[in-house]
C-alpha cells in the first residue's frame, strides 16, 4: 500500500554530477586565459586560488557531488591525455645522457622530504605530495599521487601552493644565477630541466636563457629533461599504492584492496605515451589533446580550491613552505653537484 508519509521522508534525487561541474569549469576559464598571457604563475595556480575565494560564497549542496567528482576523476583522466606529449625515443635519448642527474635529484628530494617532513612534524600525506611535486614535476605529479594516496583537498592545496611559490621563484632567479655561475647552455639545461619544478616555469627560466643566448639549446635540453622526468610518476605512484595497500593490510583495514587503490589511470598515460610514440598522429591533435588535459587540471585545481577550507589551510602554518625550501634547495644543489663531478659544468 502506498504510504504517504514514508514516501516524504525518501531522500531527493541526487543532482547530475554534471552541475557540480559547471562551476570548477566556468572557474577555470578566466584562470586559464589569465595563465596562458602569464606562464610563470599558470594556469592551475589561479584556478586554485579562485576556488579558495569562491569557497566563501553560499552554494548549493547539489554542487558537492559534481565538485567532488572534478577534483577526483576528472584529475585523473588530465594525466591520461597529458601521455600524448611524451615520445619516448627523445626521451630516451636525452634520458641516457642525464639519467644519473635525474635519479640523483629525485632521490634527493624525495628523502630530503622524508626527513624534513618528519622534523616539522608535517602530515605525511602533505609531505609526500610536497616530496614528489618538488622532485619530479610540480602540479602534474601532485594530481596524479593525490588520488593514489587518498590526498585531502588541504594536503593537495598547500603542497600546490608551496610548490607554486617556489617555481616562480626559480623562473625568475634561476637564469641569474646561471650567468653568476658562468653555466654553458646545455649546462643551464639541464639543471632547469632537473632542478625547477614545475614546468611552465621551467621553459619560462628556459626560455629566458635561450632568448639572452641566442639559440634554443637549453630551451630544448630543459623541455627533454623535463618530460623524463614527468615518466618518474609512474613508479612512484606504482610504490605508493603498493605500500598503502601494505599498511592497510597490516591494519587490518576492512576496505583492503590493492585492486581499489591500484592507479590504473597511471597506466593509461603509459598507452597514451607508447601510442604517441609509435603511431604516427597529426600533431595538430595531439597537441589539442594536451591542451584540454592541461584544461581538466586548471578545473580540477578549481575543484579542490572550492572543497578547501582555507581558515584550516592557514592554520599549517610556515612549516609546509620550509619543508619546500629545503627540497628545492636540496635538488638545485645536487643537480650542479652532479654536473660537476660528471664534468658537464
């Protein structure tokens, strides 16, 4: 029989996800238009930064959901079509002649991470994103290890904002510092390409040189160097759901499940990697491709700005922006150290 009363009390009909996302997208818009005219802050920056002030204003609860989704899976499908820009016989290329320096500055930079993170008694999912953002490509590597590790919106949004800070510090210094150092071009190449972190601020500092030298030789070498380095996702993010999926083992956590965890996503930029290599696309589309990747970033960044609460955010404090000091310090100096020993300087 019909009954009226408990049919009242029946939840409503969730809204279309696709209502959520039409804020981060109209968000994204302006942060876009705004980052392509000034590179060295970017595009996901702004959008970020718009989210956090949006964040304020009354919303619907209807949006969460869609909001929600844009900062997860829409994040994850970005690192897919960002595989179409890698073409792995250039990277391997280049990859041979500064492997050792690209391990080395990983390396640094991640236990540098590791230890600082556990003297500032940061927490260690802040300090893992602040780890890899710093040692393998900036915002790209926090959006593809967040979701694996099950990153909180404030985690992704203060190791964004730590590694913003520090990479348009190094566009801006890093050419300077060069020329006090007397570096060649392939020289300062390659220690853009190992040692600044994100990479539009990387071919900004790149780009810098090159204009004042003449030729693209360091703009070119960076850029390489830079997409090598982009490949290092992969088998971080591979360890890191292995180890998750250990220690939730261990606890005995009901939810254990390598198969829930484990980011297949990472292995769909792979395919999109090896596709781009060995099939011969336009490359019209497959820089369309990218460039709506680096778009579903910009939104997702939008996303994570909306679902932050910036009170808690600032409530971290200095030590998140000290633990990316002390990476970036780490890795800058070890990538001319190993120049110089290697007799590339």
């Amino acid at each position: 029989m019909y009954n009226k009363n408990s049919n009242s009390k029946q939840s409503k009909k969730p809204a279309p996800i696709w209502k959520g996302m039409l804020l981060p997208f109209i968000i994204a818009i302006p942060a876009w238009i705004i980052g392509r005219t000034f590179p060295v802050i970017g595009a996901p920056v702004l959008a970020i930064l718009l989210g956090f002030i949006i964040a304020f204003l009354p919303r619907s609860s209807d949006l969460n959901p869609g909001i929600s989704f844009t900062s997860k899976k829409v994040l994850q499908y970005s690192i897919i079509l960002l595989g179409f820009d890698m073409n792995l016989f250039n990277i391997i290329k280049v990859g041979q002649e500064s492997l050792l320096i690209i391990i080395t500055t990983i390396s640094t930079a991640l236990i540098t991470a590791y230890i600082a993170g556990r003297l500032l008694k940061l927490p260690s999912k802040t300090t893992i994103l602040i780890g890899v953002g710093s040692s393998i490509c900036g915002g790209s590597a926090i959006a593809a290890t967040s979701p694996v590790i099950s990153a909180e919106e404030e985690d992704v949004a203060r190791a964004i904002s730590t590694i913003f800070l520090f990479s348009v510090i190094a566009a801006l210094v890093f050419p300077y510092l060069g020329q006090l150092l007397s570096m060649t071009d392939s020289g300062f190449g390659i220690w853009a390409g190992t040692a600044v972190n994100d990479t539009s601020s990387v071919v900004a500092a790149a780009t810098t040189w090159s204009n004042a030298a003449g030729n693209d030789t360091a703009l070119t070498l960076a850029t390489i160097i830079k997409l090598t380095r982009t490949l290092a996702i992969i088998p971080i993010t591979f360890f890191l759901a292995l180890y998750r999926a250990r220690k939730e083992k261990k606890q005995g956590t009901s939810s254990y499940s390598i198969r829930k965890i484990f980011p297949y996503f990472i292995l769909f930029f792979l395919l999109a990697a090896v596709f781009n290599t060995f099939v011969k696309l336009p490359s019209a589309f497959t820089s369309s491709l990218v460039t709506v990747g680096k778009f579903m970033i910009t939104m997702a960044m939008a996303a994570i700005g909306l679902n932050t609460n910036l009170p808690k955010l600032l409530k971290s404090g200095f030590a998140p922006i000290l633990l990316g000091l002390i990476c970036w310090i780490a890795v800058a100096l070890s990538s001319l150290l190993v120049q110089y020993l290697s007799g590339l300087l």
